[in-house]
C-alpha cells in the first residue's frame, strides 16, 4: 500500500509539473504575466534586492561615479520606457504588482528624468536645488555611515547626535534662506505626475526582465 501511494505521488508530480511546462511555454497565465526583475540573489547588507537599485545601496563603498554610471546601465531602453502600445489601464487585482514591478524595474529611469527635471529647475531656483542637492548628499553620507561616528580629522568627530543637529540646521537653511522647499515641491509633483503616470498604466510584456 506504501509503494501505491507513493507511485500515486509521483504520478501526480509530474502531471503536475507537465501542466506547469505547458504554462511557461505558451507565456499565458490566468492572470497578468509580471516577470522576475532580477535573479541575482538578495543582499543581506542592502534593503534593496535588485540590480535595478544597487546604485542606490549606500552600504557599498562604491564612489560617485561609480554609482552614476550604474544608474545609468541599469536604466531599460527609452524606446521601451516611453513604448505607448504597452500604457493599458490596470485592473483592480493588477495594481499592485504592477506598481511593484515598474518602480523597481525603471526605478533608474526615473532618477534619471528627475536629475533632468532639477538641471532644468537649476535655471529657475539655482539657491533652491543646489541646496536640496546638497542637504541630500549630506543626509546619504551620514546615512552611509550607519550610526558610526565619521572622523573628519584628527580632532574632529562627528558623532550620530551631532549628524541629527547638522542636519537640523541644514533643513531650516535649505527650506527657510535658500527656498529649497520650491525645488523639492517642483520634483515632487513632477515625479507624482511623470511616474507615477508611468508606473501605473505601463503594462509590463513577457520580454520585461
């Protein structure tokens, strides 16, 4: 009886698994097809699990440029971004992997129109968003630091209190001398209408990885 059933198990296996084979070889599913986008595996030092992303891990001691020239490999072909036969209105069931997919996946794209946007606004505001920039930089670099203490030099030491008060006293002079709340709000809404317009109605083909 023992040997029946398990011979009953295996038979099911693998119609089970015949009838998955035939699923991926037609590329039709019940429901939308949302590819994998990516297949390197998680990093552990990282929130961040895609390649997609990794520019933007700040736990990497990777430089500027380095990470610059990943934002921009890492970034899908502008034919396929702004392919229009692909912008379809998603059903209830789709919006959320959708989201997920398309905000990770031209996650790079979207950085790159936003640093186009702020170029752009550096005409309009240039106080505005050199000091937004800079106070992100210093909020990445004391982020990228962990909770550590960074050593300037020899006698100075920032601690992580005196990271809370730097960053403090940079907001106000950001959002209240430099008026760099103007050039926040403006990539802002540009990123809400842009992307957001994007990650919701592009809908992702089975070429998508």
């Amino acid at each position: 009886m023992a040997g029946y059933q398990t011979i009953g198990e295996t038979t099911k296996s693998a119609a089970a698994f015949a009838e998955e084979q035939e699923v991926v070889g037609t590329g039709y599913q019940s429901g939308p097809v949302y590819p994998a986008v990516s297949e390197e595996p998680e990093r552990e030092s990282s929130g961040f699990p895609s390649l997609y992303t990794a520019p933007f891990d700040l736990s990497t001691d990777s430089s500027f440029g380095e990470r610059v020239k990943l934002v921009f490999e890492s970034a899908r072909p502008w034919g396929e971004f702004f392919d229009f036969n692909n912008f379809k209105w998603p059903k209830g069931s789709e919006i959320h992997e959708r989201i997920t997919h398309n905000s990770e996946v031209f996650f790079s794209n979207y950085v790159i129109a936003c640093a186009l946007y702020l170029l752009l606004l550096l005409f309009i505001h240039p106080l505005g968003v050199l000091s937004l920039v800079g106070f992100l930089c210093l909020a990445s670099w004391f982020y990228g630091s962990r909770g550590k203490d960074i050593r300037v030099t020899d006698t100075v030491v920032i601690n992580p209190t005196s990271k809370r008060v730097l960053l403090g006293v940079a907001f106000v002079l950001v959002v209240f001398v430099f008026h760099g709340s103007a050039a926040f709000w403006g990539a802002f809404w540009f990123l809400l209408i842009f992307a957001g317009t994007h990650i919701l109605l592009f809908y992702p083909s089975i070429e998508t990885v």
